[in-house]
C-alpha cells in the first residue's frame, strides 16, 4: 500500500502545472533567440532542471535551448561545471561567486551565446541556510557576467522555485532582448 500511495504522489506531482506568466516568458524567450540565432544554456542547482525543462516544451522553438546542466550537489557544481572545489568550500554552494562560476561554466562547456544559472535554498535547510535565498547569474560570450541575488522567504519550495524561474527567465529575456546572432 506504501508503494502504491508513492506512485499516486508521484502522479500528482508529474502532473503540476506552472503558472501562464511563466510559460508565457519561456515563450517570449525562445522566440527572440529563434529570431535572433541565438543559443541558451542553463546551469541549475535548486531547481532541478525546471528550465532547462520549460525551454524544451515550446514546440518550433525549442531548437534554440543547447544544453541544460542540473548540477544539484556540490561534486555535480566541480565535475558538470568545472568550479574549483575551493570555491565552493570557500564560498558555499550558495552564493554570488558561485553562480557567476556555475554561469560561465555552462557556457564553456556549450556552444551557447547565453548561459544563465540559478543556485539557492528552496526549502527549509541547514541552520545557516536562509531559505529562499536564491543568486543567479547570466554569462554571455562578450559581456562581463551580471548577478542577482533574491530573499524570497519562506513561501515553500515550490514558490521558490517558480519565483526563481521568473527571475530566471527575466534575466534571458533581457539578454535575447539585447542581442544579436553576429554578437
């Protein structure tokens, strides 16, 4: 009976559906790089491959999307990314350098224009982890990397990582926005 109450959590879960603003900017998003020839990498952590999931969803555009990266653990962070371990030790696994590193290495290891990151706590943590703590990070090939760093709080963890894929996706949108395929 165990087994079977798992296997009916698990259906309702597959079943979720996110909110239209957000399915609305993964549009927005994949259409301006179509336009524009560009291509986008994500390199996720507390999400869990959430966009890289949404950007292959959008039918006649998802050509666009190059590669996602879920590195969830901090040896996923070193071996998918290649993040010194030091940074992460030093910095934690959750924080600006670590973002701007997680950004940059996605788009190293990806023919992308466009790499964005997302690395944070989503739900309740460790002692010293505040929840809802969230840094992004969007590298390009030509521009330095910028970084966001978001206190959503306590709203549970699937608010966090829908407030996330907002933030997320708001950052690649500005990003395609201000681009062009000879950049």
């Amino acid at each position: 009976m165990g087994t079977r109450n798992g296997l009916n959590e698990l259906v309702e879960e597959l079943e979720y559906a996110l909110p239209d603003d957000i399915t609305q900017l993964a549009h927005a998003v994949l259409e301006t790089a179509c336009e524009r020839e560009l291509r986008l990498a994500t390199a996720e952590s507390c999400t869990g491959g959430l966009l890289a999931s949404l950007l292959t969803d959008v039918p006649g555009c998802s050509h666009a999307f190059e590669r996602g990266f879920v590195a969830y653990s901090d040896a996923a962070k070193c071996d998918l990314l290649g993040i010194e371990r030091k940074l992460v030790e030093d910095c934690g696994a959750v924080s600006r350098n670590v973002a701007l590193a997680m950004a940059q290495g996605g788009l190293a290891r990806s023919q992308a224009n466009i790499a964005v990151s997302i690395t944070g706590f989503a739900g309740p943590g460790g002692e010293d982890d505040e929840e809802g703590l969230v840094h992004f990070a969007l590298a390009t090939r030509d521009k330095e990397p910028i970084h966001r760093e978001k206190h959503y709080g306590a709203i549970g963890r699937d608010g966090v990582r829908l407030a996330a894929l907002r933030t997320a996706l708001g950052l690649m949108r500005q990003a395609v926005e201000r681009r062009s395929s000879a950049a």
